[in-house]
C-alpha cells in the first residue's frame, strides 16, 4: 500500500531521475517525461514547484532542462513530498462540516501519524535514492531498453 499521493511518487521520481542524469548536462522536461511515460505538459507545474521550493534549478536555453539545486545528500525525501503536497489543488480543509469525533479524535491522530511518516522521509535522501538505483543497475536497464528513436 502505498501511503504517498501519486503526485508525491512523481515528484520523488523526477528529483531522483534529474539526479542520476543531469551530472554532463541538464535534463530536459522531454526527456523527463519520456523515461516515465508521462506527457510533458504533465510534469511541468510539478517541475515548477521543485525550482521555487529550491530543490531543483532550471536552466534555459537550447541545451537547458532541470538540475539539482543543491547536493544530493542535503534534499531530503520529506522535503520533496512536503513540496508536492502543497501544489495540490485540492484544500484539505475544505471538507465541509466537522464532527467532534473528527475534530477532536481523527483529525490529531492522523495528523500525528503524518508528521511521523514524513519524518521517516526526511531521512532519506536523494543521495540515498541514487545509490539504490545506481545497485539496482537502474541507468544499465534503460540503456539496453531499446526505448529510443534514430
């Protein structure tokens, strides 16, 4: 079961890909969306929102894309998720009316269990993702895909 929204995977997966190919040149939106299946258009606004919160830099020009903006073991997973989360259109508090069971009860606890949950996440970190790929031979698999166009 997977507990992150599927904006949060896309996002931890966009940083981690742009970590693990932007070390010669920047990685472009294209080639981004590409490699995870996903039109270009999708990921923007989410690569948007990792260049304002400083987790990514964007570079432009003809040979522009997206890189770290920081080194990859001072972003965190947390810090990801948590900049994820807060592009989301949807308000959390615009449910309508509150019981006192959710008030008082629902609400705490689960807020609780998320503040722990992404503390979890804030132990990992991008480097840590990248040494993960990098064992599971992840950049080896996509070269010998055959998923490319001459």
């Amino acid at each position: 079961m997977n507990l992150l929204s599927r904006r949060s995977v896309l996002a931890i997966a966009a940083v981690v890909d742009v970590a693990l190919h932007s070390r010669s040149a920047p990685v472009a939106a294209k080639a981004l969306a590409a490699r995870h299946k996903l039109p270009p258009r999708h990921l923007e606004t989410l690569l948007q929102g990792l260049v304002h919160a400083k987790i990514l830099k964007g570079v432009r020009g003809p040979r522009g894309g997206y890189e770290l903006a920081r080194e990859r073991r001072r972003i965190t997973v947390g810090e990801i998720v948590r900049t994820a989360m807060s592009l989301s259109t949807a308000d959390p508090d615009d449910l309508g009316a509150n019981s006192l069971l959710l008030e008082r009860v629902i609400d705490p606890t689960v807020k609780k269990a998320g503040e722990s949950f992404l503390a979890n996440l804030d132990a990992i970190t991008v480097e840590n993702m990248c040494e993960t790929a990098e064992q599971a031979h992840v950049l080896d698999d996509e070269k010998t895909s055959g998923d490319f166009a001459i």
